[in-house]
C-alpha cells in the first residue's frame, strides 16, 4: 500500500510540475507579445526601434513598377480615344484602385503599366462618397508588378514626411515629396454627407494626373491615396487630400466581396451643424452638436425635429427641434463626429444624448443605424 501511495503521489507531482510549467510558459509568451505590441506602438509614435527609413529614390525604385496610368477612352467618330488621364496602383494581383471622377461614364478604361504594356479593366465597384474606384483585371491577364504594402495610416503624424509616385506627361512617372498637414479632415464628395479620415497633404507640382496615386510612408508602405486636390481652379497646385489606408482597406474589400461600401448614418434623419447664430435664433446656450431638422415618419423613435425655418448666413434653416450631443458616450460637435464613431463602430443600434428646448433630456433615446440614403 505505501508503495502504491508513493506512486500515486509521485505521479501527482509529476502533473502538477507539468501544469505549472505550462502556467509559466503562457505567462512568459503573453509578456512577450504583449512587449512586442508597445514596442510597435512606440515604435510608430516616436521613431524608435523604426526600421531604417528608405530615401526617396529607394522608394520610387521599389513602388515605380506597381504604378499604372489609367485612362478614360470614350467612342468617337474617329474611334476609340483617350479623353483624360490618372494615376492607379496595384492593389492586389487582380485588382488596381484609382479616383473614380475621372473615369466616370467612361466607354472602356484601359491601365498602362510602368512596361508600356496596355489592358483593358472593367470597373469592378466604385463609391462616389470617397472617389474611389477598383478596376478589375481580366482573369487571363497575368501581371508579374506585384501589390503594394498597405500601411497604418492611424501611425501618421503631423509633419511626417510622405512621397508620391504617380503618372505624369502620359506613361512618365514622377516622384514628389512633401508632408502631412492634417489628419482626420472631413471632404465632402456626394450629398453633403461628410468622408472622414481624410489626410490633407502638401507637395509640389500636383496635377489631376496624381489623383489615384498613392501616398507612402518612409517604408514605401500606402498610407493614403490622392483623391482631391485644393485650388482646382489651377492646373497644379501644391495641395492636396488623401483618402487613408484604414478607410480605404475598408471601402475596397467591400467593394470586392460585396460589389458595394455601406456608409452607416442613423436612419431616416438629417440635419445640420449647431453654430452661435443657430444658438441664437433657438435662445439656448448649446452652440456644439447636430441639429436633427427632418425625421421621415417611417422611423419609429422618439427624436424630434425642427418646425420654423429661419434664414440665416443666407440659407434657409430650420431650427427648434432635437440637438445630439453624445452618440453612446463619444461627443458630438457636428456631423463628423457621428460618421466617424459609426465608420469606428459597426452598430446597428446606439444611444443618443440630445438637449430639448434648452435642456439636456434624463434618459438617451435609442436610434437605428442603417446605410446613408440622401434625403429627398
């Protein structure tokens, strides 16, 4: 029996050295990883442990092959010919993304690659609300360019120095580099409604041909592509605004999978900016939220809008109905701020905070979420 007893215990032992161990060694790796996302964290904000950044001439060398001039040809008497000019890059061995204003109705878009070789594409999917466009390669085309690598566009920073390589004077490329000059910008493209996570950029010697290029890093990874330029009025400007990589990843995978990107807005609503002449016009101190001014009767739901119309600044408004001031628990300022916690958080119901007649209302009323159909 004593002998039985110390095998049983010894086999205890053994179990419980083996349990431990394990214990341990799972304690260790998740330091490990853990360690290992603060320093990339770090790494992103600060420079530090940052792999060694590339010159602009060894980027241009590594992305030149993956950037495509895409033209828009439309039938003429003459035949078929090339009515305008962008940029377009690689995005994964079947698909290449570019602006979609400029090849919009287009009879045939053809892409041209850094060989001169000539394709024809078919628009796979566009969204008018960012201007991108995904073109889609022939199934018996083969392409030897490879995809380039998408970058973190959240680890921007004001001042980062960015480079662009883009297509210029037909089939020529062109390198510029310049710096990023705002982040989280709002651009408006399609029905008022607001794109958000726009990076604003300034560079030399940008032209309509640079939309559709894209903006990278000093590891020549896309943390943007051009999809806007300021001052159109001019042929070149120095200015410009990117769609980021974050939004775009989004927009474009859905664009594959689905043929379509969904931007979520509260269902059924509209409204407009509170400002100080609202404020005014409505005798309340709130001059910071969104003022819900239309709500279709086929929602059912507890926001009021507004019911006397004023003009102010030149435009008619109508005020006196709910303001949202919190959507869950993120501030609202205006219109942004809503898009921007929908595009972040993928719900179909939230709660809103909202201030009537002048005062803050006890209990938040709850709203659906549904894809942005403008309100006639």
């Amino acid at each position: 029996m004593e002998i039985k007893e110390e095998k049983a215990l010894g086999k205890k032992a053994i179990l419980a050295f083996l349990l431990s161990s394990c214990l341990i060694a799972a304690f260790f790796a998740y330091l490990y990883i853990d360690l290992n996302q603060k320093l990339e964290t770090l790494s992103a904000t600060s420079g530090i442990f940052a792999p060694t950044p590339q010159s602009p001439s060894e980027i241009y060398n590594e992305v030149k092959d993956s950037i495509v001039l895409v033209e828009k040809r439309e039938n003429t008497s003459e035949g078929v010919v090339t009515v305008g000019m962008c940029s377009g890059f690689i995005y994964d061995r079947k698909h290449i993304l570019t602006v979609y204003n400029l090849i919009a109705n287009a009879s045939e878009v053809r892409v041209v690659f850094d060989n001169k070789t000539k394709v024809k594409v078919e628009i796979e999917g566009f969204d008018e609300y960012s201007n991108l466009a995904v073109l889609k390669i022939d199934e018996n085309t083969s392409i030897t360019q490879r995809p380039l690598n998408l970058g973190q566009s959240d680890w921007l920073h004001l001042e980062e120095k960015i480079h662009i390589v883009g297509k210029v004077w037909g089939t020529e490329n062109l390198l510029l580099s310049g710096e990023v000059n705002g982040l989280g910008i709002s651009l408006h493209f399609k029905d008022n409604f607001p794109l958000v996570d726009v990076i604003k950029f300034s560079a030399a010697a940008l032209s309509l041909e640079t939309l559709g290029a894209p903006l990278l890093n000093s590891r020549a990874e896309v943390v943007g592509m051009i999809i806007d330029l300021a001052g159109k009025n001019s042929s070149v400007t120095t200015m410009g605004y990117a769609l980021s990589s974050k939004m775009m990843r989004k927009i474009a995978s859905s664009i594959i999978e689905n043929g379509e990107y969904k931007h979520l807005w509260l269902k059924g609503i509209w409204g407009t900016d509170m400002t100080q002449e609202i404020a005014k016009h409505m005798n309340t101190n709130f001059t910071r939220g969104f003022l819900v001014t239309y709500v279709n009767s086929s929602v059912s739901g507890k926001l009021k809008a507004g019911n006397k119309r004023v003009v102010i600044d030149g435009k008619n408004v109508t005020i006196g109905g709910d303001i949202i001031i919190k959507i869950d628990s993120a501030e609202v300022t205006g219109i942004y701020d809503i898009v921007a916690y929908l595009e972040e958080h993928n719900k179909k119901t939230v709660k809103l905070t909202v201030v009537r007649n002048g005062k803050v209302l006890e209990k938040p009323i709850s709203w659906p979420v549904d894809a942005f159909s403008p309100i006639d």
